[in-house]
C-alpha cells in the first residue's frame, strides 16, 4: 500500500492493467484506500469513465489543488475500450491522446490512475508512454494459468494468513471454480473451515466444494491399490453423488486415471522419472507426483490387466447395462 504522506512515493502516473478484473479492482481498491479516511477519500478521489469523459474534464480533475491533503488522485478507466466512441464531441482515444501530451504536466500534487481491463499489447501508446514517465508504475494482473494456478491459489492463502498443502491447493485448482474472485471466495471459506489453525488439505476441499473432483479420484484409487473396499465404495458413492454426476461420468474418470497409472509405469520402468511422466504426459507437477507414487503400488501387468477389464466395463455401459450395477462389481472385483 502506497504511504501519500511522502512524496516520493506517489507515482505521478500508475497504469494498472490485464485480463484478471478481480486483481485489476483489488490494486485500484488499494491505492484509493492508501488515501486514508473516507472524508479525504471523498474529497480528494476524481473517478472517470472514459466513455463520458472529455479531456478538459480530466485535465481540470488533475491539476486541481487537494483539499485539506497533500495529494489527491485522478482514477479515469476504460481508455482503450473500443466498444464505445464519441461523446461529448471527442472519443476516448483523442482523451488518450490529449492525455499522453499531458503526462509530463500532471502535478506533483496529483496522483493518475489509469485502469483498464484488458491485456495490452507490448507496443500500445499508452503503455510505452507511461512506461516512459519517471517514477510511473505499471501494475500488470493476468489471469492465473494452468500452470500456475496450484502456487496462485498457496499465494492467496498466504495473504489471508492461512496455508494450502500441495494436495488441497491441486484439489481447489481441478474444481473447476469460475475465475479469482470465486477461487478467492472458496479459499477464504476453506481456511475458516480449519480456523486459521492448520493447513487446508485436498479432504477439505473435498469435503466444501461442491465440484471437487480429480481429488476424489486419487483416495479412490488409493483404497483399490490398497484392497480397502470400504472405503473404496465410501469414494465412489461420494464421486457419485457430489455435484450429481451420472455413474457414466464417473467410470470415464476413473479409466482416465488407470491409463495415466498405466502410461506413467511405462515411463518408469523404462527408466524415466517423475520430471519425464510431467513432460511427457503434460501433466501438472503435483499430479505428476502423485500417480508416480500411485503407479509404485501396481505391477505393469496388473495396470493392463485392470485396464483390459476396465475396456471390457465400457462397452457394457454403451450397451445399455446397469452402470451403477457396473461400478460396484468393478470396486469388489479390483479389491478382492
């Protein structure tokens, strides 16, 4: 958080920018409330749209003197949406324009905040024009990736004061839940969950979001390696059941699991590691791991045995049978 007592740490411009809007309205949320109370907030915060923006306007809002503060700041979003054109007898790109002449001008006294909800291109104006400016910052939030996702979701336990093992934060991250803010929202109920007092595990998520998935996958496979039918037929009734899925759904996961089980003994055996099943498979690290670890529990011969069965349960499911009826033969018959 910005510190306006000091000048020397108000940037004159700050662009913050990207695809991921929650972290985009967070960072802009963030500077404003840097202002201190709501009366200064009140006073000394000019929030624009460009769309109903002319230049004169955003100028005047820059260049007036603070009240009672030693700073105010100028928000003005949307400059390079290209949904919206004239208003006011200008368009948002003359705003923009007019506004990158302007840069160099803007008082010490006055802090711009440019706000837009959209990746930028490397050689956009604006961006090298802010890029150019001293003592400007650039504040980029994209949108978490694949790959990155497991380490966005520890990082936002982190900064709510709580922690995800390796397992929990795969668990949330296969949940297919829509986007930061909700991932954001999921991560909050799960550490209240554990209060705070230890770290949230792939049961928890299990056990609270509704479309955990992959992770029941794992436990059920855990309990076929391990001849558990119990708990075997306790996993299979809750993949089931959780999020309503059809029995057909669940028997399509579960091969996809013995055939990435199978694949990654192959890999091994011919002398491969964990890095190469991640490689090859293009797989997530932690996934990577965990049917590494899970493929050390069969022989390669069992894994085509299984999967052979598992083939043979596929075309009776196409062809009409009992599919619930057919998933609880195959967990007594891999456990017996």
């Amino acid at each position: 958080m910005l510190h306006l007592h000091r000048m020397n740490t108000l940037p004159p411009v700050t662009l913050v920018y990207g695809n991921d809007e929650f972290a985009v309205e967070e960072k802009v949320k963030a500077l404003i409330e840097s202002l201190g109370s709501k009366d200064n907030i009140l006073m000394n915060v000019s929030d624009f749209k460009a769309k109903n923006l002319s230049f004169a306007e955003l100028q005047a809002a820059c260049d007036a003197v603070p009240f009672l503060s030693p700073y105010r700041l100028v928000l003005v979003r949307g400059l390079m949406d290209k949904s919206h054109g004239g208003n006011k007898g200008t368009s948002s790109k003359d705003v923009m324009e007019s506004l990158i002449r302007y840069l160099t001008k803007i008082p010490s006294t006055t802090g711009l905040i440019v706000v837009e909800k959209s990746k930028l291109p490397s050689n956009s104006r604006l961006l090298k024009a802010v890029r150019a400016i001293k003592g400007a910052k650039l504040e980029e939030c994209l949108l978490p990736t694949k790959n990155n996702l497991l380490q966005w979701i520890k990082d936002r336990a982190s900064k709510m004061g709580g922690v995800f093992t390796d397992s929990g934060a795969y668990a949330l991250a296969d949940a297919g839940v829509d986007g930061p803010r909700a991932l954001s929202s999921e991560i909050n109920k799960l550490l209240a969950y554990v209060n705070w007092e230890r770290s949230v595990e792939d049961h928890d998520v299990i056990r609270l979001v509704p479309t955990a998935g992959q992770a029941d996958i794992f436990l059920l496979v855990d309990s076929l390696a391990e001849r558990d039918g119990h708990t075997a037929m306790r996993e299979l009734r809750r993949l089931i059941d959780k999020g309503n899925r059809e029995p057909i759904g669940v028997f399509g996961m579960i091969v996809r699991q013995y055939r990435l089980l199978l694949q990654t003994k192959e890999i091994l055996q011919t002398g491969g590691n964990t890095s190469d099943v991640k490689n090859i498979l293009g797989l997530h690290s932690f996934v990577a791991e965990k049917v590494s670890k899970q493929s050390q529990r069969y022989e390669l011969s069992t894994l085509e045995h299984i999967y052979r069965r598992l083939l043979s349960m596929d075309v009776a499911m196409k062809t009409g049978s009992d599919s619930e009826t057919i998933l609880d033969v195959m967990v007594a018959g891999l456990t017996a």
